[in-house]
C-alpha cells in the first residue's frame, strides 16, 4: 500500500534528480507542514543555504489571516531577500506537493516579488 508520504516521497526523490540550484539560479525549496511553511533558497553545488523564510518569522506571525494569504506573504519575504541578494532567477522546487494551495500561494506570491521560474 502507497500512503501520501511515501507517493511524496518518490516524486521528490525524482524530481531532486533532474534539478539542481547554483549559485547564479538557486532551488526554492518548499517544506509545507500542517501549520506552517518554509522556503530556502539552495545553492546545490555549494550545499549552503543562501537566505530562507517561513510562516513562523515575527513579521508574519504578526499578521492575522489563513494559512495560504500567509503563505503568500512568506513567498513575497523570500523573493525579498533573494533580491537583496541580487538573485532574480530561481528554480521552483515543490518537493512533491501539489502546485495547488500553499505551495501555489508561495510561488505567486515570490512572482510579485519579483523572482522569474
């Protein structure tokens, strides 16, 4: 029997395969639990993190809404900090989530950051 974990599990371990973040156009890398989000942006070649965000961080804490407008936020907070670090390029890593909900809150809202993917 394949539970949702292990069906998780085999997409990203297939995707991982074929994409990989540089420096010059790290990974965004999505980690969706039950009440909170997190994002990094990874450069794979280095294996170092190069600025991350999630729905824990105090200015998002403090805003009121459900979990996907604050999803957007920290998706807004990441392309924010990837810009002050000069990176516009990304390559967008579910980690075999669906693109819908969260994960596709994060990625709009990084869109109107101002990230490209």
């Amino acid at each position: 029997m394949v539970t949702k974990s292990l069906r998780r599990e085999k997409i990203r371990y297939r995707v991982r395969k074929k994409i990989s973040g540089t420096t010059g156009r790290p990974r965004l890398s999505v980690f969706r639990s039950n009440n909170d989000i997190y994002v990094q942006l990874i450069d794979d070649s280095t294996s170092k993190t190069l600025a991350s965000a999630s729905s824990r961080d105090k200015d998002i804490v403090a805003q009121k809404g459900t979990k996907v407008e604050k999803s957007k936020l920290v998706g807004a907070a990441i392309a924010r900090k990837a810009s002050e670090l000069g990176l516009l390029d990304v390559t967008f890593d579910r980690s075999g989530y669906l693109y819908h909900g969260r994960v596709k809150a994060v990625a709009d809202g990084a869109r109107e950051g101002g990230l490209k993917f």
